[in-house]
C-alpha cells in the first residue's frame, strides 16, 4: 500500500477534479460531447476520458501528488432510473480501475 507521508512532509491533493468515462459521453453525456466536437474542443473530454499516463503526467507537471476525482455534468441524475444505475456502475467502475492502477495518486467519489 502506498502512504503519502511516506512521500514527502506535505503534499497537494487537488479536490474538484473531474473525469468522463466513454460510456458517459455515449450516454448523458452525449450532449456535451456534441458540443466539445462542433467546438474543436473535443482535446478537452479526451483529457477527461484519461485516468492514465496524461493526467498523471500532468498532475506530475503541476506538482499534484493526488487527485480526487467526480463524475463530470450532466451525471447520472439525468437519467431514468434503471439507465441511471447501468452508467453509475460503470463510471464508478472505470474510476475504480483508474484507483487501482495509480494507487496514492487517485481517489474518487462514486457516482449514485
């Protein structure tokens, strides 16, 4: 397990960070993606999209030692109930996955 006072005497964890899963911007987030596509901002919901090498890589850049991440807007409070449950279960599961592999570098909220 890894502890970030085992890291340094201070650390920064950035609160209000958020991500997208490719299933949200196929769902309730469909809308959005629309936008970011007419846009030319599309670079921005990939961004989102990587709990990986990127965000790590500029969490790295900005001196972050971990994020704390929540499902972006719309969530899944735009959806009927049974839709609602299906893509809270899978962004909760791709965030988890995500928490996994980077542990100490990201947490996150679940999506209910």
């Amino acid at each position: 397990m890894f502890h970030l006072e085992n890291r340094k005497t201070m650390y920064t964890i950035a609160l209000e960070e958020h991500y997208v899963s490719p299933t949200f911007l196929q769902g309730s987030g469909r809308n959005l993606k629309e936008q970011a596509e007419r846009s030319g901002s599309f670079t921005f919901l990939e961004l989102l999209c990587d709990l990986d090498d990127r965000r790590i890589a500029d969490m790295d850049a900005a001196d972050i030692d971990m994020q704390v991440l929540s499902l972006g807007s719309p969530g899944v409070e735009q959806l009927d109930a049974p839709d609602a449950v299906t893509l809270a279960r899978e962004t909760n599961n791709y965030l988890a996955e995500a928490i996994r592999r980077h542990p100490g570098r990201i947490a996150g909220v679940a999506a209910i």
